[in-house]
C-alpha cells in the first residue's frame, strides 16, 4: 500500500511517500542511498544486511519499509559522531577485524545492537551473539577481540 | 589523473621509448631505459616503463597502479608497502589505484598467491628504479655526487647534512626532464627495510568500517537500471517457449530479449524481481549421469588414462619386508560463497563500455567484453571496486558481459546484482576429486612406495617432500571435462585449487603408516624428508603445539600435517575434542606455522593464516555441494554451511618462520591446504576413527567410529 511514512534514519527525520510492503534493504540502498548496508542472501540468513531498528538489530533484507514507521533507523553511516569512528568501529580497524569488508557492515551493526543488550559480553556471550552473521574471510577471533576490546572501552555507553 | 598517463597505445606505441623522461600535467612520468619488444607481448607481460606503475606529483605525493584487486587479503597494502620501502617514501605518501584497465598495468588476474610472490617484484624494481632516478636528479640539483645523497620520506638530502635536501615533489614541479638511467637499481635488503617487514593497519580498514568502501553493487550512475535474467532452472535446461507478456505489461518496467538473454529492467531491484516472476518459460531439461554420492565413482569408472606428472624408481615392483597401504580419499563440489555475489555495472558512451565489476581478472574481463561484443580494445574499460571476497570465485565475470549487453541494449546504464541463488548456481565449484594411494614403508619405518593417482583435482600441491625412492604422481582428468565425465556444471578455482584435496590424502596417508609402524606421527614425517623447509615448518608448529611424541592413536586427539603451495610450506598442528555419541567434532586449538620467505606485513600475513584455518573449517566439516546432475539443490546458507562464531578454537595461533634468505612467496592459501588432514589425524589420534572423506560430517564421523 501507498502511504506516507516517517522515522528516523541515522537522527535525521525522513519522510517518504512509497509502497509500504517494499523491502527495507532496497530502499536503504536505493532511494536513501545508504549502500553501506550490503545484501548476502537475501532471506535473513546472514546477517550482512543488519541495520538497528529502535535499538534491536533487524535484518533489512526480511523486513518491510513499513515496518520502520515511526522508528529510529541506524545504519553503519550513522554511527560515527562528529567525523570520530564509533568504538565499535575503531575496535574493528585496530584489531583488524575484517578482510573483504563486505560482512563488516552488519558485524558491526549486530555488535551495536548486542551490545546494548549486554554492554559487557565475555567471549563466549559474543560468539554466540554474533552467531548467525557469516563471515567467508574467516575473521571471526579478531572479530570477537574487536568487540570485546570496544565494550571494554566504551565502559556500558552506546 | 587521465592527463598524467597517455593512452596506452600512446605509451606503447607512439612514445619513443628511447626519450626516456617525460613531464605530463603536473607529474614526473619517469621512462627508464628499455629493449624494444613487441608490444602484443608486452601487453601480457608486466611493463617494463616504470611509470605504468607509479607517479610522483607535484606535491611529493605517489600514485601506485597495480592490475591486481581488494579481495580482502590485503594487497591494496602490501602493494604499497612495496612502493614506499623502494621509492624511499611513508605509506601515507601512496595512493592505490587497482584493477582498472584503463590506468594500471596488464595484470592476468588476481590468484594464486601471485600478487606479492610475481608482480611484487616488478612493483619493487619499479619504485626502486625511480628512486635511482630522483637521486641523479637530486645530485644535479645539489651539486653533490650520487652517492653522498640519502633519500627518506620522500626527501633527498646530502648525508651528514640534511639541511641541503630537495624534495620529489619539487624535483617533479614544472619541469620537462629527459633523462637516462640505464642501471639496475638494487632492491632494499631486509635490514634496510622501514615500510616492509612491518604491520601498519590496512589501508582500506576505515573505509571498510564506516560504510563507505564501494563494491560493485554501491556504483550509482544516471538513469541506471536493475536487471534480473532469466535463470535456467537446472544447468543444460533448454527453453522450449517463454511468455514475456505479463512482464512487459508491468508499469516501467523494460524486458529485453537477445539470444538467450531474457531480462526484466527496472530502476527498482524488487519491480524487476517482480517482472521476472511474471515471464512465464518451459524447459527442456537433461538428465543427471551423477550426484553428490555417486560422483566418486562415476569419475573412477568413465576417466582411467592418467598423466604421469612424477616417477622414479619402479612404483610396479614390490619389495621384500614392505607393508603396504592403499586407500582412496574423497572430496565433494566446494562453493566460494563469497558473501558477495557476482555484481556488475555496465554504461556505453560514445561506443565504449566502462564495466564496474567484481571480478578477480579485470583485464581479463576487459579481453572477453572486446571478444563478445566485437569492441576495439580501446573501447572497453573495466574499473574493479573493492571485492566481497574471491576465493577464486571470481575470476570468472559473467555478470560483467551480461551488464554490458544489457545497457547495450537498454540504451542505459544496467546493474547485474546476482542474487545469492544465481551466485550458487553460477558458482565455478572446486570439483570434487578422488585420491588413490598405494604406499608402503619398509621395517625400519621408512617410506619405500608412494604411488599416487588423483581425479579431476588436478595435482597442486601433490608433489612429495618425503623421500620414497620408489614414486609416481599421476593426474586423471587435470581439474577439466574432458568428455563423458563432463562436470554438470562450471568449475574453477578454488583458494589453492586441488591442494586441499591433496594434502587431505597426503598426509592422512602419512599419518596412517607412521600409526602402523608405531612411531609419532611428527617424528615419522621428520625421518622421512630431508626438505630443510619441511622440518623447519613441522617443528615450528610442533614446538609452539607442545608437540608430546607418543605414536597414534594416542588419545591425545592431536594432529599434524604439512603442505606447500605457492612457494610456501604451512604446518597446522590441530587439537579436537570427539563427540562420540552425536559425531560431532571440534576443534580446541590449531597452531599453523608457515615459512613464505621475506615477510612484506607479518600481521597481513597472520590474518591470512587465521582466514585460511576459518575457512578451512568449512570444507572440513560441512561444505558439499548438494546436486543431481545440473540440479544445484543448494542455493542459500541454510543448507550450505559456512563456519560460524561457534566453531572457532578456542585457541588459533600463527608463527611466521623466519627466512629472510627466501623471496616473498605466497601467502593467501597455503594454511588452508593443511587443514583437512591435520583435522582427520586428530579425530584418528583421539579416537583410532580414521576419516577418508571429506567433509567430515558428524554422520560420517559416527560411521568412522564404529569402524575403528
């Protein structure tokens, strides 16, 4: 259905006029031009489409755009303040947590969203928080160094 | 940018190339001197001009071209590395350009481990010659003799007085010099190494992680359009009839037909995907000669003459007091399954294509739009953004020519964005293989046979380091199709393609005659190699392991193994715990240690390694290709397994032997190779289960267990 909706995409106010049941994922990258959200599978498999959506992390390939009426989007564009990487972020780059990039995006998101949930996870609680995001290069230890050292650092903040 | 270099053709063909130096735009375009040789040659060659590979503008700053591409193994940083350490410059002086046709040097294509180990050294001569080159201008500049001259980030300056300096940037500004060097400038010795032999972080790392590097996927261009294609729904399947009718009715949307190319176009992916769903076809569909359980033996029984690759001594004659061992090891159809797909962007202007694609070989791509679509070279240009990841997947660009098609006859730009159902169908699998070795060791525990024949996984990594006086290798089949026992589908590289599978039976086959002789499994390989590199690798593994000898199965559930690949050897020394009631397996530690000469960045390198034993998890214990005949049943990660957070060791460790004497060799695939039989010889030494098929499901596992 056509309908107007309105909600926050990275603290900004979007309106958009548009078919409600179009998928969250292709919006972002088309008519918001958020690429840095990536397709994997396409079926909420793995995780490399993972945005935050009121804080919990959603997989935007299997949601719908209408369902982030009203909502507060956050995006990997969105997380750095002020031109600062966010720790998370920092985290990812000095531990080297990532090959190819392209899953980087959604780890990042996930480990935002976990974290929110769990400010301080052990390894174990991060390995199984990260579960179900794919990485092909095989960066998962640094992975899960980058996002301990970033909750260590970032002391229960966002 | 486009004024610095001339065409190709320009620099090629109309430059004389005995002018040498040359001013262009603001930079200093450095021509060194050069035999004249044909140019076809030279363009499937490495260039001998040093400025294909670099420029130094006005400001001291250093663009580096390199034919090769980001896949995630680093190389957009090694490769500047390279270049900074020889010109004489910091890292943060250097920009990369990679993989556009238009701009970098003729590259083959980005594989086997070749970046640093063969166009390293071309890009190291390269900077090192320019160097040679701003130091005699410096001297000119100075007054001062060459050899009282120093050179550090970029600045020359006479040595003890480095007041008396003059930077490349102004040795570049305004000036037209013509100027020979016709010496061989001397790469920088490892103790002279500032920018190699360290670990800065990547250069790509921030971008990666803010969103902002650009895949293929991410190019936006004016009035671009999403196409989907009409997918055959098993390999071979011939259209009978298609109805495009309710598709061409859809508001905005174009359907496009040629040939066999049948697309929907739309500005919106999903409209397109919608159309799509609405072309109604009928197959013709073949029939399947095998399957994911028959192809073994369908491969044994239709290909039987095989290429002797290695012999000596007699491998026919049997000798008195020799035990012998024969078994035969499997392997299956492997994905890349990179996470992501196959995409392309595709725009004509003027009747010249650009193509932004993820693809492993952009001028090999380049090479196969100019042959399809009957283009002058020069009317054909690939730019290739980051990858999300290769494995070899990607050497292969069929959505590049499709792109181009498309927008050709679209008369707009079109994006290809493989869906991951079209990227496992499409995928160039790792044939499966089969592996028979007859073996035997004499009383002493010495290796007296190996005679080793392999199927269709081709013979990388199968030479023998160990000392059999009595050895053959032979290749049935290479990794190709020839005739009956065609594969149903495309096939193609695979991280160390074939090198897994041969080290797999390797080195089980290895470990199954030192467990017969009852020696420990590290002391029996030791005794039978006397490859220097061999030992220095096992024992680095060994000792970092906490290697306790004891022959198997010592309940341990421990296990080594050793392969070689791209001019370098990996040892993985892998700890497993063995559920025996489920069959499950996992893995508690691994130490891989691994000897690939020259170091250019030890942490690229550690990542490299780590990456390698991840992803090896997968073949190991999950990755087969599920299909009947051209039926590719697996088409998502749900039935595909990758290896996720909760199959990591708890331990991973790396060790980077030290031979500095050695060239840099490769470092992309070598610690994946060793993984399977590492893996196997600890489930054997933990349990006496003994696995000769990969991968080592927990099925398979438990069959193994009853067996023992």
């Amino acid at each position: 259905m056509n309908r107007t909706l309105r909600f926050q995409l990275n603290g900004k106010p979007v309106e958009l006029k548009t078919d409600d049941e179009r998928t969250l994922l292709w919006v972002l990258r088309g008519d918001l031009e958020a690429t840095g959200t990536k397709y994997g599978c396409g079926e909420g498999i793995c995780g490399s489409c993972t945005v935050v959506v009121d804080g919990e992390a959603v997989r935007s390939c299997a949601a719908t755009v209408g369902s982030i009426d009203g909502k507060d989007v956050l995006t990997i564009e969105g997380l750095a303040t002020d031109g600062r990487l966010h720790p998370l972020q920092q985290a990812f780059v000095d531990h080297g947590a990532l090959q190819c990039g392209y899953c980087t995006p959604g780890m990042i998101m996930n480990a935002y969203a976990m974290l929110r949930a769990n400010a301080k996870p052990d390894a174990a609680a991060i390995a199984s928080g990260m579960e179900d995001n794919l990485c092909r290069c095989g960066a998962h230890p640094r992975i899960v160094a980058a996002i301990e050292d970033a909750s260590r650092k970032m002391g229960g903040a966002q | 940018m486009t004024a610095i270099f001339p065409s190709k053709d320009g620099v090629r063909a109309g430059v004389d190339r005995r002018s040498f130096c040359k001013l262009l735009g603001g930079g200093i375009l450095v021509l060194v001197t050069s035999k004249p040789s044909d140019l076809f040659a030279q363009r499937r060659s490495y260039p001998e001009d040093l400025n294909a590979y670099l420029r130094i503008d006005e400001n001291g700053h250093v663009t580096v071209f390199s034919g090769k591409i980001e896949m995630g193994q680093g190389v957009i940083t090694s490769q500047a590395q390279m270049a900074a350490e020889e010109l004489g410059v910091s890292l943060d002086a250097i920009t990369m350009v990679l993989g556009d046709t238009d701009q970098c040097p003729w590259d083959a294509g980005t594989w086997g481990s070749l970046t640093t180990r063969v166009f390293g050294p071309a890009l190291r001569a390269a900077a090192a010659e320019a160097r040679t080159v701003m130091i005699k201008l410096a001297a000119g500049k100075l007054g001062v003799a060459r050899n009282q001259l120093t050179v550090e980030n970029g600045v020359v300056f006479v040595a003890g007085d480095p007041a008396r300096k003059v930077t490349y940037g102004a040795l570049a500004k305004g000036k037209a010099i013509t100027r020979l060097v016709d010496e061989k400038a001397i790469l920088r010795s490892v103790k002279e190494f500032k920018v190699m032999g360290k670990s800065p972080k990547r250069l790509d790392g921030v971008d990666k992680v803010s969103g902002r590097a650009q895949y293929a996927g991410d190019i936006r261009r004016p009035g671009m359009l999403h196409a989907r294609i009409l997918r055959p729904p098993v390999h071979g399947a011939k259209a009978k009839s298609v109805d495009i009718s309710r598709a061409k009715a859809l508001t905005g949307v174009t359907v496009v037909e040629e040939g066999d190319l049948i697309a929907a176009l739309h500005s919106d992916p999903e409209t397109a995907e919608r159309a799509l769903g609405l072309i109604r076809a009928e197959w013709d569909t073949p029939e399947a000669a095998f399957d994911t359980e028959s192809v073994h033996e369908y491969f044994q029984k239709v290909a039987k003459e095989g290429d002797v690759r290695f012999s000596r001594g007699d491998v026919a004659a049997r000798r008195d007091g020799e035990k012998l061992f024969e078994a035969t090891y499997r392997t299956p159809y492997k994905a890349h399954a990179p996470i992501e797909p196959h995409t392309a962007v595709a725009e004509w202007n003027d009747g010249k294509v650009t193509v932004w694609a993820g693809t492993q070989s952009p001028f090999g791509l380049r090479d196969q739009l100019v042959r399809e679509l009957g283009l002058d070279e020069s009317r054909a240009r690939v730019i290739t953004p980051f990858l999300g990841g290769g494995f070899g997947g990607k050497g292969v660009a069929r959505q590049g020519i499709e792109a181009a098609r498309l927008s050709k006859l679209a008369g707009r730009p079109v994006m290809v964005a493989w869906t991951r159902g079209e990227e496992f169908f499409y995928d160039t699998f790792d044939p499966a293989g089969v592996v028979k070795i007859i073996s035997a060791i004499d009383a002493g525990g010495k290796m007296t046979l190996w005679d080793y024949r392999v199927w269709a996984s081709g013979d990388r990594a199968a030479e023998l380091f160990y000392d059999a006086p009595h050895a053959s290798i032979t290749t049935v089949m290479s990794r190709g199709t020839p005739g009956a026992a065609a594969h149903p589908f495309g096939v193609g590289a695979w991280r160390a393609p074939g090198a897994g599978t041969n080290v797999f039976a390797r080195e089980s086959q290895i470990d199954i005659m030192a467990a017969a002789a009852k020696i420990d499994p590290l002391e029996f390989r030791l005794r039978n190699t006397s490859d220097e590199r061999v030992v220095n690798t096992l024992k680095a593994a060994a000792n970092a392991f906490g290697w306790k000898s004891a022959a198997g199965p010592s309940g341990q559930g421990r296990g080594i193994a050793i392969g070689y690949d791209s001019g370098t050897y990996a040892a993985i020394a892998a700890s497993v715990t063995v559920d025996r009631k489920t069959g499950e397996v996992h893995v508690d530690r691994l130490v891989c240690s691994q000897d690939m000469g020259i170091v250019v960045n030890p942490d690229g390198a550690r990542m490299q390694m780590e990456g390698c034993m991840m992803m090896g998890l997968g073949y190991v214990f999950s990755e087969e290709l599920q299909f009947r005949g051209g039926d590719v049943i697996d088409r998502n990660f749900d039935s595909y397994d990758l290896p996720r957070f909760s199959w990591m060791p708890r331990k991973i460790e790396t060790i980077l032997v030290s031979n500095d004497e050695l060239a840099p060799q490769g470092g992309g695939e070598p610690a994946i190779v060793p993984m399977g039989a590492a893996i196997a010889n600890a489930i054997y030494d933990a349990t006496g289960a003994r696995l000769f098929r990969l991968p080592m499901t927990r099925e398979r596992v438990l069959a193994a267990l009853k067996e023992a």
